[in-house]
C-alpha cells in the first residue's frame, strides 16, 4: 500500500511538472505572438 501511494505521490508530482511547462509554453506563445502584433501596428 505505501508504494502504491509513492506511485501516486509522484505521478502527481509529474502530472504537475508537465502542467507547469504547459502554463510557460502557452505564456512563451502569446508572448510570441503579442511580438508579431507590436510588429504590424509599429
């Protein structure tokens, strides 16, 4: 039972890792694209 909740214990830790680079992948897009913006307004 202990190792099946160190299972659990780090698929979440995983689960939470992937989600995190997700959030910054998704923040390093708009960034991108607010840049391309910045460039046909100027």
């Amino acid at each position: 039972m202990a190792l099946q909740n160190r299972i659990l214990n780090n698929s979440g830790i995983i689960f939470r890792l992937l989600h995190e680079m997700q959030i910054s992948f998704k923040n390093a897009d708009n960034q991108k694209r607010r840049g391309f913006t910045d460039v046909e307004t100027a």
